[in-house]
C-alpha cells in the first residue's frame, strides 16, 4: 500500500515533465513558423514565374534530393527511347535555418492527390508534385504553370544545364492527422536557384535501353507563398 502511494508522485511528477516538454516543441515550432513567415524574401524573378500580386513569401527551404527518370519509348511501337524528362520523379528533404542550425523542415515527393481543389486538373494524373512539413504532416500538392531556363536569370535562376526553374500553383491541400495546418494556405510555390536535376545525355535512345532509370542530384530553393493579408 505505501509502495503504491510513495509511486503516485512519481508518476505525476513523470507527466509534468512530459507535458513540459510538449509545451515547448509546441512553443518551439510556433516561433519557428513566425520566424521563417518575418524573414523570407525571395529574390526578383521573370514574369513567368512570378506569384499574383497580392502572394506573399512566408517559407523558404533548401532542397537536397534526386530527379527520378525512366527510359521509355518516344511512341508506342518506336525504335527509338528518351528520358521521362516531363514526368520526374522528385525526391527531398528541405531544410530552413533557424537559430543559426539547419533543420528539417519539409520532404518533397511524388504522391496521388487526394484532396484536389478547383486548380486540380481533371482527370487528375496517377501523382503530383507534394511537400509535407516535418512539424505537423500537413501538405500540399502542386502543379507546374510557369519555367524558365535554369541559366536563364542571374539572379533567379543562374545555373545553366540544371532543371528549370517553376512557378508551382497548389492544386491540393490536407491538414496532417493532428489537425496541423502550416502548409495549408500555401497558393503558389517557386522552384528557384537549381543546380543539377537534369535527365542525363546518354543511356536512353533505343528500343533496348527501355526500362532503364536514372536518380540524378539536384539542389533547389523553394519559396512558399500564400495570399497577402
């Protein structure tokens, strides 16, 4: 019986420091999120991939991942092969600073959209563009509706030969399981600063080469909009 009472602090004292801890990530993540909302500000770009007026910055992260590519026919019965160049793959991890460290703080893939809004295209292809914050899993997907040519744009897009640099518009969006939110009102995305990413030039021509597939590095700075308040 004393053995019994003597643990009931024990474990109160176990759950206050447990939700201590709680209330400081919590904590921890807000400030990050208004920290990166007051600091990002993204570099003049060309028209074509420049946000409406009325966008404005609130997320920039720095990617380090691959372009995925499939060799397949040009046509259907074709002699001939090429890099799936308009169907990438993308696979990353983006990172932003805060406090002086790098963190984790998204991870860029390719996923079926299954809350596509009235941006969405229809029918809607087996997978889109998607990010998901690392904080609170919510994400959104996106589509291409502006590039440049990586090379194109010193100050934007400055590295010639690498993907092109994209002016992405949300056609999806999902809370995370917790009812987190930090990626939900994002409208517009840009894909800047690239280096590397490109479908390789040579391995993929012929018949034989179908099936082959290619993970190609790339670097990248993606700056998340949403609507001006």
């Amino acid at each position: 019986m004393n053995h019994k009472l003597r643990q009931q602090p024990a474990k109160k004292a176990r759950v206050t420091r447990l939700l201590g801890a709680a209330l400081v990530i919590a904590c921890t993540l807000a400030i990050v999120t208004d920290a990166a909302a007051q600091r990002v500000t993204p570099p003049t770009t060309p028209t074509d991939i420049t946000p409406p007026e009325g966008s404005a910055a609130f997320l920039l992260g720095h990617a380090f991942g691959t372009q995925g590519y499939v060799c397949l026919p040009t046509s259907t019965g074709a002699s001939t092969a090429s890099w799936t160049v308009n169907n990438a793959r993308p696979e990353a991890t983006l990172f932003g600073k805060f406090f002086g460290r790098e963190i984790q703080i998204i991870t860029h893939f390719l996923s079926p959209n299954t809350t596509p809004n009235d941006n969405a295209p229809d029918p809607l292809p087996f997978g889109n563009a998607t990010w998901q914050s690392s904080f609170d899993s919510s994400k959104v997907w996106a589509q291409a509706v502006g590039s440049i040519p990586a090379g194109s744009d010193s100050s934007s897009c400055p590295n010639a030969g690498s993907i092109a640099c994209l002016l992405l518009e949300v056609i999806g969006e999902e809370r995370g399981p917790t009812g987190g939110k930090s990626l939900t009102r994002t409208s517009f995305i840009q894909r800047l600063n690239t280096k590397g990413g490109s479908a390789p030039e040579i391995g993929c021509s012929v018949a034989s080469d179908v099936g082959k597939q290619s993970l190609v590095p790339y670097t990248a700075d993606y700056f998340f909009f949403r609507k001006g308040e």
